[in-house]
C-alpha cells in the first residue's frame, strides 16, 4: 500500500478543478499582466523672485544710453594729437663726431691759404708734354671665367693614403667593420674601400671549434667599431694583409695570447715573448687553456674541419 505523500503538489494555473492532481502544465496561458495607473506629477518651481526688502535691489538700475556711441576709429587713421607726446630728434647715427682740432692741425689750417696759392701759381705753368704710351703685347691668355656669387660647395679632398710623420710606409689607420674570429677583422681604408686583415703570429680557435665564439667576442670587443692601427707585412696567398693591429697602444695580437684567446702560431713566428705569454697563460688556466686538452687550430684544419 502506497503512503499519502506530505507535499502538496499545486495544481496547474488556469485549469479547471480535477478529480486527484493535475500535472498539465503544456499550454496554460500565462496570467494577464496590467501596470498600475500612473500616479505622477509634473512640479515646476516659479522663478525665484527678491523679496522687496533685498539689498540686491538697491541702488539706482542701470539705464542704456539714450544717446549712440562714436564709431570705432580706422585702423589706418593716426591717433589723436593729444595722446602723442612729443619726441626729440634723434641724432644722425651715420655721422661721426668731428673731435676738436689738436694744436697741429690748427697751424696746418692756418698753412692752407699759403699752400694753396702756391698750388694755383704752379698751375699756370705750361705742363710737359707726356711720354707716349709704353707698347704692351696683346695677350694671347683666354679671357677669366665670370666670377659666380652664388655659393659653392668646396670640391672634396681624397684622404690621403701616406701615413703621416711619425708612422712607417706600412701603418694604417683604418676603422674595423667586421670580425670574423679571433685572428681576422675587415676594416674599411682611407678610400672607403674594405681591407681584410689575418693577424700575424698568432692563431684563433676556429668558429666551429670549441671556445671559437668566445675568442671572436673578445676581439671584438676591443677593436670593432673602432679605429685602429695596422702595421701589415704584406699579404698572403688568400690576399689577406698579415700584420699587427693596435688600439689606443695595445697591441691586440699579444693580448689575445696573454688572455687566452689565442694559440701562439710558433710555425710563423720567432717571437720568444709570445711563447712565454702564452706558457703563462697556460699556468694560470686562462682562456681556452681551462680546458683540460684543448686542439689547436691548425690540427682542427687539418682534419677538414671548418
């Protein structure tokens, strides 16, 4: 037997009452929905107005004038007389003050009446007759080229490409453009045009080898972007120079070797100096030399590997 449930279920809107519970719900109209009637009113406030005993109101009211107004004066008409005042003249600024005559020109003016009839008296003279003309050539030169007054830019002047006293015939100072790793920069020369240059004595890892990035950055860091100065030895097979570069005094071929950067090409070298930087840098592990068993380029060349 079923229990009686508690809830009490309400019965559909607007259908009529039947035996048990409705549940249809589908298609009941909805419930007719009016507003109210409005109950609202317009309020509009009158115009605020003085009281008679104000102190606002006091005092005369301002009447407009009965008689018109002048018209405005022109803008090309000069101002009344009464409102110029009167200006003194100014001075000439174009003429000199004439100082008072010194003692030595007062007796020259007192000489002048003497002086000039001598002059008259000397006029009445029968002049000389005058010597002919010199003969002169006739030059054959073409006539000058008018003069412009318009102005003119000044032609350019080559750099020149003699180094300057105090530097050898094989100095340049050449402004770096490029580096391509630890022992080969490009440089652009005095007529704008680009130098390659391989240092000489020494040897960089290659880019491909290890530590070749780091030894290209630390070349770059001292002379890219800037002017330096090669001393070249010539050139080699591959039309690079072969020289030393220096910058601000410090030769950039030694201090690669000194920090590590570089291996000391003893192939093409004789510089002892250059052995024992390297050999010190060796001991203190600067460099490519913190590895524990570093290739050198020219083996890493060698072997075909770029």
């Amino acid at each position: 037997m079923l229990a009686v449930s508690p809830v009490n279920r309400p019965q559909a809107y607007g259908q009529p009452q039947a035996a048990g519970w409705n549940y249809r719900t589908s298609g009941a109209a909805p419930a007719a929905f009016a507003p109210p009637p409005p109950n609202l009113a317009r309020y509009q406030p009158p115009p605020y107005q003085y009281p008679a005993s104000a102190p606002q109101l006091a005092g005369t009211p301002i009447a407009p004038p009965t008689t018109p107004l002048p018209p405005p004066p022109q803008q090309d008409a000069p101002p009344p007389q009464q409102y110029m005042a009167p200006q003194p003249p100014l001075p000439d600024q174009w003429q000199s003050v004439q100082p008072p005559p010194t003692q030595w020109e007062s007796a020259a003016a007192a000489a002048a009446p003497a002086a000039m009839a001598g002059a008259a008296a000397f006029a009445t003279q029968p002049a000389a007759p005058a010597p002919p003309p010199p003969m002169t050539s006739v030059s054959t030169a073409p006539p000058m080229q008018p003069v412009s007054t318009s102005p003119q830019a000044a032609p350019l002047v080559p750099m020149q490409s003699q180094p300057p006293a105090g530097r050898s015939a094989n100095s340049h100072l050449w402004r770096v453009v490029g580096v391509h790793d630890g022992d080969t920069i490009t440089c652009l020369d005095e007529n704008n045009q680009q130098q390659k240059i391989r240092m000489a004595e020494i040897d960089a890892p290659e880019i491909g080898q290890d530590y070749g990035k780091v030894s290209r950055d630390a070349m770059a860091g001292m002379v890219f972007g800037k002017t330096v100065e090669v001393v070249d030895e010539g050139k080699d097979r591959y039309g690079r120079w072969i020289g030393h570069v220096y910058v601000n005094g410090m030769d950039v071929n030694r201090q690669m070797v000194a920090t590590g950067n570089a291996w000391h090409y003893a192939a093409y070298s004789k510089d002892q100096s250059l052995a024992d930087l390297q050999a010190q840098a060796q001991s203190q592990k600067l460099g490519l030399w913190a590895q524990p068993n570093p290739t050198p380029p020219w083996e890493f060349r060698k072997n075909g590997k770029k």
